[in-house]
C-alpha cells in the first residue's frame, strides 16, 4: 500500500448540490426575518432547526465524506495493484484518496459533469486535484454515464461510489446504473456505495443479481441520510 491516507486534502472539491445550501441559506433568512417581525418562538425554531440542517450539509460535503470513506477505504486493504472504479467521482474528492492506496493499480473515475451536482465540476478540475494530491500517475479520468459505462465486463477489483446514483432520476435508470457496476466488476470484486436516497433499492436488486455478502448501514448520527450497501460478486462455482 502507499501509505495511511489522512482526510487532509491539497485539492479543491467543491460544494455537493450547490443548490441545496443556497436554497436552506434563503429560507433561514426568510424565517429571521419572520421571527424578529413577530417576535414568535416557532419562527426562532425553524431558524434553529433549518441552521442545523444546513450545517450538517456543509459538514458532510467539505469534511464528514472524507473522514468516512478514508476508513472504508483502509477497510479494503488494497495491496496497491488493484483497479479501482469510482461512479460519478466528480472532482475526485473519493477517487484521489482511493489512487492514494494504489502503487501499480489504478483509480478510474467516470462522470458526466454535471455542476448542479457539484459546484466547477470538470474533467480539468478532477485532474488539477490529481495533480495537487501527487497521485496523477495513477488515475485516469472518463466522461461517461453511470448507465452504460464505457468499460469491459469484469474489469475492475473495486467498484465505489458516492452521492451519485441517486442524482439518476427514474427508478429504471437507477437499476441500469446498479447492473452496469455489477457488470464491470470482476468475479470476487467489492463494490461499495454510500448515497442518500434509493439504497433499499439497490441492496434489494444487488441480492436479486446474485451478489454476495450484501449488507446496507449507516454511517452515523452525523452523516444522515447517508447509507452504505456493500456486495461482493460471487466467483463462478461458489
Ligand atoms: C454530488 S456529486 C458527488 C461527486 C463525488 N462522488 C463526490 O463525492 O465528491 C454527484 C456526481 O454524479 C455525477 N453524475 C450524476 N448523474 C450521472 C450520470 N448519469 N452519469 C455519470 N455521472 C453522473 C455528477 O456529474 C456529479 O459529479
């Protein structure tokens, strides 16, 4: 392995949803304005329960999902040779702390950068950031859709994602996205997903696949909604 990555980053991620904060941002505004008009304790309430949310929003994008997937990531105990696949890595926040775990291997990232999902989103950021984590050696940027990726059956040992999936409106390309990483992963291969919304789904189709080992949890109090399914693609005759 190339050492113990830490969640302290050199590269610039950007903001999750940026939307989403503006939009809780404006409302808790609204409701500051309300309550010191009328002096009423429900509008201090929503102004309290609001900031709350949005801090936790702010929290998860720019600290908490490091801090979680830098111990999914040691979980794996990759040698260092492995090919690794992130879904929608955006501006690598995910993918680069993967390449870190890497020697000979390599972290995939496929996207289609989209900014309503995350704020400068682009193949050239993604690759600034590598540049910036010293690992750009070792990754390889492709813009494609989750729904019909642009790689071979079984090619990878890893296949992760995170706060991607669930951007795929409609329940059908949800589970085209979910078959297509089944696809790409190679027999014994982990695949591992962290999203807010959706993960009954996907845990409910990875067991109708034949998956093995499939298992869904939170990832604490701090990190809501947030759930991780984990599977394993069964090897031929097990
Ligand atoms: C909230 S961002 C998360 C990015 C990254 N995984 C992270 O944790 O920082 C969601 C990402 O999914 C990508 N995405 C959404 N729908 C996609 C699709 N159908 N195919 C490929 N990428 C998609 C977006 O472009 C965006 O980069």
């Amino acid at each position: 392995m190339a050492g113990r990555v830490t969640p302290r980053r050199r590269g610039s991620y950007g903001m999750d949803a940026p939307f989403a904060p503006a939009f809780l941002a404006g409302l808790v505004l609204f409701y500051l304005v309300l309550a010191i008009v009328t002096g009423r304790a429900m509008f201090w309430l929503a102004v309290l329960f609001i900031s709350a949310l949005e801090a936790l929003f702010i929290h998860t994008a720019l600290r908490g999902k490091f801090v979680v997937w830098a111990e999914l990531l040691a979980g794996l105990k990759l040698r260092g040779d492995e090919r690794i696949l992130d879904l929608g890595c955006g501006r690598g926040a995910v993918l680069l702390m993967a390449a870190q775990h890497l020697t000979t291997g390599r972290a995939v990232g496929v996207d289609l950068w989209r900014k309503v999902d995350q704020s400068g989103n682009s193949a050239e950021a993604t690759q600034r950031n590598a540049v910036a984590e010293g690992v750009a050696d070792r990754v390889e940027l492709h813009t494609g859709d989750l729904r019909a990726l642009p790689f071979e059956d079984n090619d990878f040992d890893v296949v992760l994602s995170n706060f991607a999936i669930h951007n795929i409106s409609g329940r059908a390309g949800r589970e085209k996205a979910i078959s297509e990483a089944v696809r790409v992963l190679r027999p014994g291969g982990r695949l591992l997903i962290v999203d807010v919304r959706a993960t009954q789904q996907f845990q409910a189709q990875l067991a109708r696949l034949g998956m093995h080992e499939v298992a869904r949890r939170g990832l604490g109090w701090w990190f809501q909604p947030a759930r991780l399914v984990t599977a394993r693609k069964p090897q031929p005759g097990r």
